[in-house]
C-alpha cells in the first residue's frame, strides 16, 4: 500500500514539473526569437540604406514573424516596398507593398478576438493608410500609362508598317521612272536614227534622175550644136543659091557652085533632123530626170505617177497627208 502511493506521489511531481518546465522553455523561446528579430531589424535597417529595399523588406517581415508582438516591422516592410516601387515603378512592387501596409492595419486588436492584444501607433497607422491609397492611385495611373503606352506603340508599328509600305511605293515608282526614263531614251535613240535614216536617204535621192538629167542636157547640147550646124549649112546653101540666080555666065564654076550648094542643102537637111531628134531626146531624158528626183523627195508624204488608159490621161497622186 505504501508502495503504491510512493509511485503516485512520483508521477504527480514528475507532472507538476513538467507542467512548470513547459512555460519556461516557451518564454526562453520567445525571448531568442525577440533577440533574432531585433538583428534581422539591424539587417533590414543596413539594406535599406544601400538602397536594398527588397531585401529590406523579406528581413522585416521575418523579424515581424518572429517578433508579432511588433508590428512596426510590418510597417518598415510596407514602406520597403513603396521604396522599390518608386524605384522600379513595377505594378507588383506597388502590390506587394500595399498588401502589407494592409497586413499591419489589420494586426491591431484589442484582445477581445482572442488574439494578443496589440496597439499602433497612430503615426504608423495614418501613413499606412495614406500610403495604401497613393499606391493604388499610382498603380492606376501606370496602368493607364502602360495602357496608353502600348497603344502609342502599337500606333508606332502601324507608322513603321505605313512608312514601310511607302518607301516600297516609292522604290516601285523611282523603278518605274527609271524604266520610263530609259524607254524615253530608246524613243529618242530610235527618232535620231529615223531622222538620220531620212536624211541620208534625202541625200541620195538627190543623185537619184541626176544620171537622166545630165545625160538628157548633154544630149540637149549635142542637140543645139547639130541644129546649129545645119543652120550654118542651110545660109552657106542660101547664100550659093542667091549666087546662081545671078546672071553669071554659064561654066565650069557654075557646076562647082551647084554641087556645093546641093552639099550645103543636104548637110542642113541631116544636121537639122538629127540636132533636133537628139534635142527633143535629151530634153525627155532631162525632163524624166527631174520628175524622179522630185518624186523621192517628197518620199512618204506623197508620189506623183501618170496613169494612161484608152480614153484619158491622169496624174495619180498618193501619199499620207
């Protein structure tokens, strides 16, 4: 019986001690996490003044989860974070901070909820929220500004596609004056070979009829000199004839006078007949001449030919006019 209840008395004492030890290591818990915050404060502290706000920001929240009874490291962490957004001007920095700006509004309570119970300063207090609303109207604003951004850009690349499509326009139209300027070029080229070709061609139908016409003048000439050869005969006959009509006594000069005025007498008839046969001749020569020099002349534009038929003579003219 004795024994029995020795062993009760253990336990209980074993439990009692237990139950006092318990508290104990909870506060000498509660006491190293307070001291590990206040480092990770000093830590945060460093940061932000080398202008590592982020990193500012992850320590004082983990200060704040070691410590909650200090809720002033959830407000450094808000105010971390509003620094990286001014710096960065990024949506989710400005998020980030106002979600824990909101955080530490939140952590106030009077012990009435069944949480500690936990007081803010009215300072911290009022900048938080202060802080939450420009924030958002920052966020806004940016977010109008990204909109308006990405549709300047989007007006950019339409401007960039436009001005594309124009200087390939102008490529095709500077091309397509190029070609036009070249054709223009061959036009000329072929217009001062057709000028040249003409004039050419005017230059040698001038020698064309040249051959008919000096020939027909020549034989004109010849022509003249023969009629004129028979008029000197037929006076020199003239002349004997008038001789013998004279009273001259008649003997041997009288037979010589009548043989050389019949002489005189034929060669004004031969030279005559002759001179103008070949002067008619040459003047049909000189005559067929002109008109084919003429007729090469006028070339294209018109061509004069005769067209004889059983009842009419005619002169064809055709031509472009």
């Amino acid at each position: 019986m004795h024994s029995k209840r020795s062993i009760g008395w253990w336990l209980a004492m074993v439990g009692l001690i237990g139950a006092v030890g318990l508290p104990v290591d909870a506060a000498a818990q509660n006491r190293d996490d307070v001291r590990e915050a206040r480092k990770l404060f000093k830590d945060a502290q460093r940061a932000g003044v080398e202008g590592k706000y982020k990193v500012a920001a992850g320590l004082y929240t983990k200060a704040y989860e070691l410590d909650p009874s200090e809720p002033t490291h959830l407000y450094n962490a808000g105010v971390a974070y509003q620094q990286a957004f001014l710096k960065s001007r990024r949506i989710d920095d400005a998020q980030v901070a106002i979600s824990t700006f909101e955080k530490f509004l939140a952590s106030e309570s009077d012990g009435s909820d069944g949480r500690p119970s936990v007081r803010l300063e009215e300072f911290e207090k009022l900048d938080a929220q202060n802080s939450i609303a420009t924030l958002k109207d920052a966020i806004d604003d940016r977010t109008k500004t990204q909109g308006a951004m990405e549709s300047t850009e989007q007006e950019l690349d339409d401007a960039r596609g436009r001005i594309s499509s124009l200087e390939e326009e102008l490529q095709q139209a500077a091309k397509a004056q190029a070609s036009a300027e070249a054709k223009a070029g061959e036009l000329d080229s072929v217009r001062a070979d057709r000028d040249l070709w003409q004039q050419r061609a005017l230059a040698g139908g001038s020698g064309r009829g040249s051959g008919k016409r000096h020939l027909g003048a020549a034989l004109m000439a010849a022509g003249g000199v023969a009629v004129g050869m028979g008029i000197l005969y037929g006076l020199d006959a003239k002349r004997i004839g008038d001789h013998l009509n004279q009273d001259e006594p008649w003997g041997p000069l009288h037979d010589d006078l009548v043989s050389d005025g019949e002489t005189a007498d034929r060669n004004m008839i031969i030279f005559t007949s002759v001179g103008s046969a070949v002067l008619i001749g040459g003047g049909v020569l000189y005559y067929l001449g002109v008109r084919e020099s003429h007729a090469f002349e006028i070339g294209e534009r018109a061509a004069v030919r005769p067209v004889v038929s059983d009842d009419a003579a005619l002169v064809q003219v055709e031509g472009r006019f």
